[in-house]
C-alpha cells in the first residue's frame, strides 16, 4: 500500500514539474502585446475548451507560429449536419470554408462569419454574429473520453481480480479498493442510511473516481480544465438533482409541502406556507446548483493561481522573484493536489448528504 | 451569471451526459456491482468465519471439559482399582502367612513327636545295654570278688549292713 503510494506520489509530481515546464513553452513569445496582457490572455484562452488538442506552442525565428498536438473533429449543425477538422482554423488564424459557409473562431467559439471573416460586436464588446450549434469533440471531451476509458479499464481490472484471487485485490486494485469502501462506509453509509444506501452506491463511487481524475488530469501537462468547465459540472450537479428528486420518498414530498406537519393548525399553515413552500422548493434546486458553482469556481480558482503564479516568474524576470514565483508555484501545485481529491470528496458527499434527504423515512410527528 | 451563461457550452454539456451516462451504465454493471459483492462477500465470510472461530472455541472448551471429566474419572477409578489391588495383596500375603505358620507349627510338632519317640527309643536301647554292661561288669565284679571266701564273706556283711541302712 504504501509502496504504491509513493510511487502515485512520484508520478504526480513528476507530472506538475512537466506541467509548469510545457507552460513556460507556451507563454515565452508572441510580438506585439506586451508580456502582461498576453499572460492574462493565455490564461483566459487555457480555462476555456479548445478545439484541437495542442500540447503547446512556439514561434519559429521567422515569427511563425508552430502547434504541437493534433486537431480534433468539428461538429457543427447549421442547417443539416457538417463535419470537419479542426486543422481548418488553423488555431483560429484563418476561417473554415465549409459547403460555401465560413465559420471563425474567436475565443473559442465557433461563429458563422462572412468571407472576410468579419465579427460584428454589440455595445458590450459581445459578438452578435450567428453562433452554430457545437457539438464537436473539443479537448474536453477527449479527456472525459479517455478518464471514462481509464475509470473503466482500471475498475473492471478491480472487479477481475476479485473472482480470480479469492476476494483479494491484486496490483492497483489495492490503492483504489480502500478508497472503494471509505466512500461506502464512511459517505454513503452514514448519510443514506444502511437500508437504502446500496442502490446510490455506484453513482457515488463513479462520480468520486471521474471528478478526482479529471481534476487531477487539470494538473498535468495536459492542463485540461475540465471540471473547471460550467458545462461538466452543471451536467453532474443535474444528475445529482435528478437522483434525488427521482428516487425521493413520500417523505421527502412531504417535507417540501408540508414542512410543518401537525405542529400547526391549518390556518396557521395558510399564512406561513406562501412563504415557506417556495422557500423549500428553491431549497431543492439551491442544493445542486451549489455543487455546481462550487466544483467549478474551485478548479477554476486554482487553474487561475497556479498559471498567474508562472506567469509572474516572465514577469518578474530577476533572480530573486522568478524563483520566489516558482516555489510559490510549486507549493500551490501540491495543494491543488489535496484539491484535487477534496472536491472530488465533497461533491459526493453532499450528493450523498442529498440522498439521504431523499432517501428519509420517518414518522413526521417524532422527528420534527 | 452572464458570463457563467456565456461559457456554456451545450456541445460540452452534450457530451458530458451522453459520455458520463454511459460510463456510469458500464460501471454499474461491469465494475461497481461485482466489487460491491465481491467485498460483501468477503464481509460476510469474514464474520462467518469468526463467528465459527467462536464456535470452534466455545466446542473446545466443552471438549477440554469433558475430557477433563472424564481424566478425573479415570483417575479415580485408577485409585481404587489400585487400592483394591493393594488390599488384596495384603490379605493375600496375610492369608499365606497364617497359612504358612500353622503349617510351620504342624511340622514341627510332628518333628518334635519324632524326636521325642527317637530319644525315648535310643534312651530305652541304652538303658538295655546299660543294663547289660551293668550285668557284665557285675557279674565280673563279682566273680572277682567272690573268688576267695574272705571276699563273698565281706560282701555279705557289706550288704546286710547296706539292708540295714535302708
């Protein structure tokens, strides 16, 4: 176990080392701007989804830009269904012709321009041109791709080892299968209650394992800002939503209409529950979106520090506040680290928290 | 808010669901649902295997009991078997003992009477020849002495003197 351990440790800071080196790549040069505006513009385009998958950049001494990575496939519906790669952007420095449209991309959105690629803006500085639906593969979803892949891979392996070694874990099974039963014994189990907690059991443990993976995937050079992505975890606080709502007990109803249950006359229920029954509905979606904003602003956050903290060792360019900046760095990555995991803990243990909630059943004289 | 709004991306969201909703069916049923038996299982054989140590225990105990029942048994049983033994070798040795002396007693008796006879017999043999040699010795004695006259005359005043003391 603890042989395992370190070697998981190992890896991870090999791979945060790795990271801050490919973001040095990234940020050395672009003529024009100066140093300041460029970092905070690498950072804005970094938490954003990307179109390709680009591991970094340079510029060449002809002052070319080269990309190192692949593209990904675009797929857009705009009046039927049209599909091309991403390589047609050109990283955003050309349009894509398409069946005579073009589309442009402009940070990182894809919007349908004119053949000169003109982008038209309101008084907010917001773009009004027309926004084709976008379901391409961006670099998120290759990254969710390929954490389900793992997750699958790795936990299926878990489940093998089982029939074959007698009921013992063998290999990696044996860092991951306590960690299996801590989220069983010590969120599940408390919080749902021993009667019910089984069938909530495998959303806990695979949103557990794909948060925690996916954050800790946002660490490495990869430096995919997935679960920092509004999208990513409006989807998961939904499913969550849906899970308790769906499976909610009489209960659980009752307590959202019937708050106060006998402890008060029905006339004195008419003047309270205007109030309360909105108080308690919004109670409902309140809890979820909660889970939501704080998965997101918490990646979010820490991709935000970490990347500000090296950018300032370009910025500071002396040989006191570069290394101040990248010990700094290197100190933040170690917490995003423990971040990494907490959030992964905490949205499944306020899932859980929720389904119990959902899961209650009491009588409602004694327990209010 | 409007940002938030302004960064949603419905592609993304698409994905994600589509994605997320499959990986959690695989999972479930690949995954999740034999691990969680697997570990129950494991769960379970493990309190049943304590619960049978308890029993095993329990069963040894009772064992250890009775066998000590029936040690102590056995070594009573011994004790007396033994003391019997003892008892009857002392009434055995006893019993020969008498035995042996009444015998000893007869014998000797009878080798008493034996000798008794024995002595009584040789007594009388040499009483008989004591009686002879007397009478021998007497008759030569005598005729010594009564060979003169002078000699038988004295004898016969020796023995009517002899009368007369008597």
């Amino acid at each position: 176990m603890s042989r395992y351990f370190t070697r998981f440790l190992l890896v991870m800071a090999l791979l945060l080392s790795a990271n801050s080196f490919a973001k040095e790549n990234e940020t050395s040069s672009e003529s024009g701007k100066d140093l300041k505006t460029e970092i905070k513009e690498y950072i804005q385009h970094h938490l954003k989804d990307s179109h390709d998958f680009s591991l970094f950049s340079y510029t060449t001494d002809a002052g070319e830009h080269k990309y190192v990575g692949f593209p990904l496939p675009v797929i857009l519906w705009d009046n039927g269904l049209k599909v091309f790669s991403s390589s047609k952007f050109h990283h955003g420095e050309t349009l894509a012709e398409v069946d005579g449209n073009f589309y442009k991309l402009y940070h990182s959105k894809i919007y349908k321009t004119d053949a000169q690629g003109t982008i038209n803006y309101d008084e907010a500085h917001h773009p009004t041109n027309a926004k084709p639906i976008d379901f391409s593969i961006t670099k998120s979803v290759v990254m969710i791709f390929i954490t389900g892949l793992l997750m699958f891979l790795l936990f299926r392996g878990l489940a093998k080892s089982y029939t074959k070694n007698n009921g013992i874990p063998t290999g990696v099974g044996r860092f991951f299968e306590p960690i299996v039963l801590y989220i069983r014994d010590d969120i599940a189990r408390p919080n749902i209650g021993e009667e019910k907690y089984k069938r909530y059991m495998p959303y806990l443990l695979s949103i557990f394992f794909f948060i925690w993976f996916l954050n800790i995937f946002g660490l490495t050079p990869l430096g995919v800002n997935v679960t920092g992505n509004i999208a990513i975890t409006f989807a998961l606080a939904l499913l969550t939503f849906l899970f308790t709502n769906l499976t909610g007990t009489k209960d659980y109803w009752m307590h959202i209409f019937d708050p106060l249950g006998d402890t008060l006359p029905w006339y004195g229920k008419l003047f309270l529950y205007p109030i309360l029954i909105p108080i308690e509905l919004l109670g409902v979606i309140i809890k979820p979106f909660s889970l939501l904003i704080r998965l997101y602003a918490n990646m979010q956050a820490g991709h935000i520090v970490l990347m500000s903290l090296i950018g300032l060792m370009f910025l500071f360019k002396s040989w006191l506040g570069s290394p101040l900046s990248f010990g700094l760095a290197f100190a933040i990555s170690l917490i995003e680290v423990l971040v990494a995991l907490l959030q992964a803990y905490i949205f499944t243990m306020l899932s859980a928290l929720y389904f119990g909630f959902a899961a209650v059943e009491h009588d409602h004289a004694d327990a209010h | 808010m409007e940002k938030l709004l302004e960064e949603f991306s419905l592609g993304l969201f698409f994905w994600q669901c589509l994605l997320f909703g499959l990986l959690l069916f695989l999972l479930w049923k690949f995954a999740w649902k034999p691990i969680l038996n697997a570990v129950n299982e494991r769960e379970d054989g493990i309190k049943d295997a304590l619960a049978a140590a308890e029993d095993a225990k329990k069963e040894m105990q009772n064992v250890t009991a009775d066998s000590e029942k029936l040690l102590k048994e056995a070594r009573a049983e011994r004790e007396a078997m033994l003391k019997e033994a003892r008892e009857i070798k002392d009434k055995l040795i006893a019993d020969s003992k008498e035995q042996a002396k009444v015998e000893g007693d007869k014998m000797l008796k009878q080798a008493q009477a034996a000798i008794e006879s024995e002595k009584k017999a040789a007594v009388a043999d040499i009483k008989s020849q004591v009686a002879n040699l007397s009478v021998d010795i007497a008759e030569k004695v005598i005729k010594e002495q009564l060979s003169s006259k002078e000699k038988q005359l004295k004898l016969v005043e020796d023995m009517l003197g002899d009368i007369k003391l008597n």
